[in-house]
C-alpha cells in the first residue's frame, strides 16, 4: 500500500469513527492497522478492497448527507437551546429565495404536535455540487417548547422545479437520568444482587423462577428493609448447552427467558386437566426431584419440561380464552377478559413481539428440516432476511405457532410484572433492579430482525490488560453506530425501554460501549482490535 492509500484509509476510517490509536493500562500507545481499519470498514458495509474502492468510498462518504433531504435523528436536550435543524435538495441558484420548507412534528401516537412553515426569501446556509447537481442546505430552527421524548419529522421541501420529503426523528432528552427523590437528599439504599437461576426451593423445577423471585422480594423488604433487588439479565435464552445458556449471549435482549416461568401458577395449570396429570406422574416428578437435587442447573432438561407442559397450556387457553378459533387469521378474536388482555400485550408489544415470536417459529421448521443447521446465516437463502417473500409467506401459514410464542412471552411478562408490582407495593425505593446485556448471539433472533444495524462481521471484546494478555474477544456482534443512527436509534430505544418495563433501575454491561466500543473483525485477535466511536 502506497503513503496515499494509506492516508486515505485512515481518513476514511476516522469519518467512521474508528479511532486512530489507543493507550493501554501500561500507557503503551497501540495504533490501529491498516489490516484492521480495512476489515471494521467492511464491516460497516463500506467497499474498501481496492484504491479505486477506497476512493469512491471517500466521496461517497463526502456526500452522503447531501443525498438526504434530511439527518435521519436530531437530538437536543430539554436544558440547552433548540439550535437549527436542516433540509437539503437540489435546485437551480434562481430558485434559491422560492424555496419553501413545511413540516409537521408527530409524536409516537401519530398525533401532530406541531406544524411549520418557512416562509420563502431566506438565503441557502450552504451549497455543493453533488451528483453534477448544486444542491443547497436550509437551515431551521428546532421547534421550542416540546416536552421530553421521540418525535417525527414529516418534512416537505419546494422549489420552483423540485419537490422532497423526508423524515427527521426529533429526539428531546432530559439534562441527566432520572433520580430518585431518596438520592437527592443524601441519603443511600442497600440491596441484593442475585443470580435468578441460582435460587433454590421445594417447588421449583430445578432453576429459580419468579415465584421463587417473588418470596425473595418479600424478604428482602420485610426482614431486610433492602431498597432494591439486583438482577442477572433475564433476556431470552435457548437454554441448550453448552453455548446459549449464558444471560450475557442471549438469542434476544427485548424478550424474557421462559426458563423463569413458574408453570404451576398460570391459571391455565388449574383449568387443564392433561397438563396436572403430566406434572404429577411419578416419572415427571423423579425427573423435577432430580433436577431439584443436582449441583447445577440442567437448562435442558428444565426448559424441555417446561416446554411440554406449555403446549398444553396454550391449547387449555386457546380453547378458554380465544374460543378455539382458527388462529391463522393475523386479527385476534378474544372470548374471554383474559383473552382480551393477551390481545393488549399483542397490540402493545407489536412489531419486535411478533418479528421474535415469528424467528422462533421459523427456527423450530429450520431445525425439523434440518437437523444439523443451527444458525440462521446457514439457513436455505430465502429464510435468512425477516423481509423476504418467503418469510412473509411463512408468517401467514404459521400464525397459530405465532401465537404460542407470544402466548408464552405474555405468561412471562405477567409473572415479572407481578413481582415488580410487589416490590413497589411493599416500599423499596427501587424495586428490581435489572441487567442489559452488552449484546446477543449472532445466531438469534434479535440479530437476525436488526441484521441491517448489526456488525455481524465484527465482534466486540476489550484490549490486552493484565487479567488478559492478549485481551477478550467476547463473540458478541456490535452495532453499527452509522446504521443505528440512520435508523433514529430504534433499537437501542427499544432495548432501555423493554427492560425498564418491569423494574425501578437499569445497569448497562459496560457502560463505556455509548461512547466507544473496542471492535475485532471476526478471525483476528482481539490484539488486532480497535476501538469505534459511537
């Protein structure tokens, strides 16, 4: 590589956010090479394999914003000025003092919030020749007085010639995190930090389960005066050995894992004759004795009991509560009010619910026809994007599998729900206390749905140090920080809103990822990483 390639890769990877150089814990300066800037770039999606791949990467980089009629998110916070937001479009320097720039501000129920409208005459903030187009830049000012939270954009400019749209995400965020009243005063909370599958009881099915969560939350309160209950990440595992059972590599970070359902407490149990008599066979219950017994959690053999009796339930709840109708139409015709309140959490939880349930019922028939295939990347080529016409077939003929998966989420989401609900009913100022993953298992279903913000090409990890000569490499894939801003940071807005759902306070697994993130293109080193600003 020529001195000019290399600067231009190095520019290219700086415009990226893939920094230059990193420090050690000794103080030893590590710059990044070339090797690595080149494969975190392909990484990203950016064409880097040849100088004249390079070059047009560099341009296109230049220009990319220029080919947007808008940023695809803004954000301000609440406690500083608005500032300008702005529109670009092509137009001819005759119409510049024509055009005219409207806009209507949406809040998440879809509902106009605010509407605008420049008024024509202002002068261009900017031009550029992009295309062998002069385009020119608009600036506006951010509409005042919005209260904290997300908002869209549905942006309109007109020229004498042109016309373009765009979306903005506006996100308005406070000046810090939320702090309890008990924090402002000086005043400090103990609690309990626990591993949920750890707890051990006479009831439980081998692994600890929210009834054995809840009568830790009585304790804790009552005996122990504790103002919070901490976590392990309770995020949804497949619960096979010996790679998906680690609360830290989870197949998705949106949804709970069932292996936590206290089955003998859902009211179908009571109503389904055939699931109690499963349970209460001698040979299921010397299975439940030994797994009670055994030194360590069997995560397969306690999801697959619990599994069994699942199915059972969903056919009691579909038969009780939903009228034992045809499930494969996508409307949700309920009998009952707890029907009713399945087709709520349906409703509510939306698109992320129903994109998790369908992967896990697209992975049960990947499995069936192939036994030897277990990641998503390896499965027949139209199966592998969540947006290809097989998949949407596919979501049309399983809706009653669909359905169960939702089914047991919803079963899930209740029992959490009901023990957060006891912990603020009995006083503690936070309640529990839960834990983020850094991120999921390349092979699951939330990298398959946010496979377009994914690095899948990249893992995260940690430089060498002292507890790691040649650093951590921890197989987790990173998000891309351009395509996680290109998406108005959905996901990420998902991921802290689903798991402040069911508690009062929520640790992040390495904080410091919001700001950088050391990344190691897959089959290198982890001393070969680098780190990614975001």
């Amino acid at each position: 590589m020529d001195h000019n390639e290399h600067e231009q890769l190095r520019e290219l990877a700086e415009r990226y956010g893939i920094a230059s150089d990193y420090h050690d814990i000794w103080g030893h300066r590590h710059e990044t090479p070339d090797q690595t800037r080149r494969a975190i770039l392909e990484a990203m999606g950016v064409r880097v394999e040849s100088p004249d791949a390079l070059r047009r990467a560099l341009a296109d980089c230049a220009d990319a914003a220029w080919r947007q009629v808008c940023d695809p998110v803004h954000v301000v916070r609440a406690d500083e000025p608005a500032g300008c937001w702005s529109v670009r479009m092509p137009a001819q320097e005759q119409e510049d003092r024509g055009i005219v720039v409207s806009w209507d501000l949406r809040d998440e129920s879809g509902a106009v919030r605010q509407r605008g409208r420049s008024e024509p005459g202002a002068a261009p903030a900017e031009t550029r020749t992009v295309d062998g187009l002069r385009h020119v830049r608009v600036e506006l000012p951010v509409p005042a007085g919005l209260p904290i939270g997300y908002y869209d954009m549905m942006i309109k400019g007109v020229s004498e010639s042109r016309q373009v749209e765009g979306v903005l995400r506006l996100i308005v965020a406070p000046a810090a995190c939320h702090l309890l009243p008990e924090f402002q005063d000086g005043h400090r909370l103990w609690g309990l930090a626990v591993q949920l599958y750890t707890l051990r009881s006479a009831r439980n099915w081998g692994a600890g389960d929210f009834s054995d969560l809840n009568t830790l939350v009585e304790w804790a309160a009552k005996d122990l005066r504790a103002g919070l209950i901490g976590l392990n990440p309770l995020h949804a595992l497949n619960n096979t050995r010996p790679f998906e059972i680690s609360p830290y590599s989870p197949t998705n970070r949106l949804f709970l894992n069932m292996l936590y359902l206290d089955i003998e407490t859902i009211p179908e149990y009571q109503l389904c004759e055939s699931a109690q008599q499963t349970v209460q066979d001698a040979g299921f219950q010397r299975a439940l004795a030994a797994l009670r017994a055994g030194g360590k959690v069997d995560y397969d053999q306690v999801s697959a009991a619990k599994w069994a009796v699942l199915e059972l339930l969903w056919t009691t709840f579909h038969e009780r509560h939903l009228g034992g109708r045809d499930l494969n139409h996508r409307e949700l015709k309920p009998a009952t009010e707890r029907g009713r309140a399945f087709a709520r959490y349906v409703e509510d939880e939306d698109e992320p619910l129903e994109m998790f349930a369908l992967f896990q019922s697209l992975a049960e028939e990947m499995r069936r026809q192939h036994p030897l295939v277990w990641a998503w990347r390896e499965w027949p080529e139209p199966y592998r994007s969540p947006l290809s016409a097989s998949v949407a077939a596919f979501r049309v003929t399983h809706r009653a599998r669909i359905r169960f998966h939702q089914y047991v989420q919803w079963l899930a989401a209740e029992q959490l729900g009901a023990v957060a609900a006891r912990a603020r009913a009995l006083g503690t100022p936070v309640g529990l206390y839960h834990d983020l993953a850094l991120g999921s298992d390349r092979n699951g279903s939330e990298a398959w749905t946010y496979q377009d913000v994914l690095a899948l090409d990249a893992d995260c990890g940690c430089p060498p140090d002292a507890f790691a000569p040649q650093g951590q490499n921890w197989g987790l894939p990173p998000a891309n920080p351009v395509r996680l801003r290109a998406t108005g940071y959905r996901m990420f807005i998902e991921l802290v809103r689903q798991n402040l759902t069911y508690g009062g306070a929520l640790r992040l697994d390495h904080v410091m990822g919001l700001f950088r993130l050391f990344w190691i293109p897959r089959g290198m080193p982890a001393s070969a990483g680098a780190y990614v600003r975001y």
